[in-house]
C-alpha cells in the first residue's frame, strides 16, 4: 500500500510532543492529511504520572490520554497505532513502515523520544525491569504491590521517583547509585543533600561512591552484588541510569546526529523537510550563546509541539524558553530553571517552611539558574520569577536575591 499525498505530514511518535504537534497543527489551520505513528497499541498519554500515580494509585491506573480516538477522528488525524517506522526515504519524501506501507510526506516531525539506558550486566535477568512506557509501570505496579525488597540501580530522577513510590507501597528499598552523590546532573549538592535525607527519613537505605559487580537471578530474587563484596537481595531491581535518545532512523536517512537529532532554533534538522522534536532532538539555546542541549522534561515537549507545527507550515518561531523541570518525591517539590552548570557563584534564599532557592550566577553576575527545593510547591512561584529574570539575561544585586523580603517581581520590574 502506498500513500503518495505530497501535501500530507507525518508525524513519528506519538508521545506527549508527537500527538500535541499533531493537535496544534489543526488548530494552525492545516487542512492537509496528518498521520501520527505511534509504536505502542495506547491512545498517545503523558508519561510523568508513570513513577507516580500509576504506582501508587488505589484504583486501577488508567492512561492520562492526550486525546481520545474521537478527538483525533473528529480532527482528522489519522493515528496508526502498533506502527513501527523503518525508514526515511528522504529522495522520494517517503516514510516506509514495517508492514510495507509507504506514507509520503511534505513535511516530516521525528518525535522519537528516548529509550532507557540499558545495563549490560542486567540483560537475560527476569527480575531487572525499566520504566518507559504505560506497561511498563503497571508491571512494576504489580510487583511493588507483592511488597518485599526493591533495588533501584541510579539516583536520578526517574530512580527516586520510583523509590518514594515503593517507599509508599511499604517495600524495603535500596538506591544504589555509582557516582559520590545522588542528582550529580544539573542538581546542586546542597538540594541532592535534602532529598537524599528525606528518602533516608523515609526509610530507604541509599549507596553511593560503589560500582556493580554482576547481577544475577536466583529464584526469585535479583542478587546483586557491589565491587567492594556486598551482596544485595532484591525482590525486583529497576534500573534507572539515564536515557539515550531515538536516533537510528534519522541516522540511517543521513541527517545530523549530535546528543540527539540536530536541529536548528525552529526545529528544522539538516533537511530543511524533515523536523525533530521533543526528547529525540538536540537544540541551541539563546540565552546560553546557543549552547545545545536535549531536554526530557513535559513543558519542553509541549514548548516545541507549538514551534514544530508553526514551522512546518511556514512560520518562524524559535525556541526561545528557559529549560525548566520539576520532580516530586514524598511530599517535597523541586523545580529548576536554567542550567546551574552555568554558574560561578551561588546565592541561598530561605523562602520558609524549610523551603529555599539556590541562584546560579555567572561570572558576569548574570542569572543563569535557579533550583529550589521545599514542601509541595513552596518554590513555584519563586522559581518562575527567577526564569524570567533569566530569559532577560538580568544581573541582580546578589544581597537582594538572598534577601527573603526582597520582592523578585522587583528584580523583574527593574
């Protein structure tokens, strides 16, 4: 089967940033054809509740959808689930799926996201699991609810997320992360430090500074065992030691890979028909002298579903936002805007009830970041006054950011 409608876009991915661009391209007025291919057999839903709500819910866990199958028929997309993508054609504007059908194409969006990080050593065991997609987490839900003993390999984000989960459930768990400390990328020490104590108070034990030796089954539990001798039982171990991003097909197609898909500021890659969006891409950042980074957080997917699908219909808009993300563990809430490791010197600011706001600063005084840290969202304000200040390239007065009566909006204003 073939679809040679050239007027047509095609969409690879039906994640968060892969099923929005397909919405905002409709509400751009896009009265062409839209197919969004989506590798799993669900309605495209949003990923952040699955290390939370998903785990821990009392009631069956059901996906936060996107949208529903009316909504896409009632837009006139059409959503092609279980479709797997095998290669861009890019000569003949074709996208050839794994079941032989071909989908012409006059502007394609690679929303492929990314893939766990695997662990070499885990591979083959039946008690190592990952946490990507809404299956995923309900097969994880399953063994947290049999209770026992969970290792987490990596403290990252995702890691923790999980632990405070099984932490909630009752089970015992173990964090094992090989670097000194827990958060090392893009978390100041000093907030990794808070939330290393709380899962501690919480209950869960945390390893830092060891490596992994093997892993291995035995019955049923994952044994794992650390360089230094020690031997840890585990009911399940997830892993969580980062992610890479999905990058074969445009690779195979020739298009630039660098940390990801390279794109420009409007999300073109290095065919000018062909975009990239979302966890897969790569991108510079203005405020950072056109840094390039790749950013997996929900408000950056949602930043370039509107920049992907203005462009591929002639506009010129840039990505021009302040990378920010957030993380909720227990009942303590983090946010961080910017890029800390763009800061010289750091500036603390007690915002109360414990709560307090690490600001970044160049050597030129310039706000690069800010990371906050405090009981559910004590820091969201401020943090989003500081991102402004960012985006303004501001160099504020260092006593009045440390200063817990100074007004930002103040700083903002002036």
């Amino acid at each position: 089967m073939s679809n040679d409608a050239q007027d047509g876009i095609v969409i690879i991915g039906a994640g968060e940033c892969g099923a929005r661009t397909a919405l905002a391209l409709r509400d751009e007025g896009f009265a062409g054809t839209i197919t969004l291919l989506g590798s799993e057999a669900h309605l495209p839903y949003e990923r952040p509740p699955l290390s939370k709500d998903v785990l821990t819910g009392a009631d069956s866990p059901t996906l936060r959808e996107i949208a529903s199958r009316e909504q896409f028929e009632t837009s006139g997309i059409t959503f092609l689930p279980g479709s797997n993508a095998v290669e861009v054609d890019r000569a003949g504007k074709q996208v050839r799926l794994s079941d032989g059908q071909a989908l012409g194409y006059s502007k394609l969006l690679l929303a492929t996201g990314a893939s766990p990080r695997r662990l070499p050593m885990a591979e083959g065991s039946h008690h190592c699991v990952y946490l990507r997609t809404h299956d995923d987490a309900i097969a994880i839900r399953e063994k947290l609810g049999r209770g026992g003993h969970v290792a987490i390999i990596g403290g990252g984000f995702i890691g923790l997320e999980i632990a405070a989960s099984a932490r909630k459930l009752g089970c015992a768990v173990t964090i094992i992360e090989g670097l000194e400390r827990i958060l090392m990328r893009g978390v100041p020490a000093e907030i990794a430090r808070v939330i290393h104590d709380e899962h501690e108070r919480q209950g869960a034990r945390i390893i830092t500074a060891k490596s992994l030796a093997s892993i291995e089954d035995n019955d049923d539990q994952a044994t794992v065992t650390l360089t230094d001798g020690e031997v840890i039982a585990a009911d399940m171990a997830v892993v969580g030691i980062g992610a890479i991003p999905n990058v074969a097909l445009a690779e195979a197609a020739g298009l630039e890979i660098s940390n990801g898909i390279a794109v420009d500021q409007h999300l073109r890659t290095s065919d000018p028909s062909i975009y990239a969006a979302g966890d897969c891409a790569s991108f510079p950042v203005a405020v950072y002298g056109g840094r390039r980074v790749r950013l997996e957080s929900w408000r950056n997917t949602h930043d370039q579903a509107k920049v992907a699908a203005s462009n591929m219909l002639g506009g010129d808009a840039i990505i021009d936002a302040v990378p920010w993300f957030w993380s909720d563990q227990y009942d303590l809430g983090l946010q961080v805007a910017g890029l800390a490791d763009e800061g010289m010197t750091t500036v603390r600011r007690d915002v109360g009830d414990g709560a307090f706001i690490l600001f970044s600063l160049a050597d030129d005084g310039r706000l690069v970041a800010a990371s906050g840290i405090g009981p559910g969202n004590s820091v969201a304000r401020d943090i989003r006054i500081a991102e402004m200040l960012i985006a303004k390239r501001a160099h504020p007065d260092p006593a009045l950011l440390a200063a817990s009566d100074t007004k930002l909006k103040a700083l903002l204003a002036a």
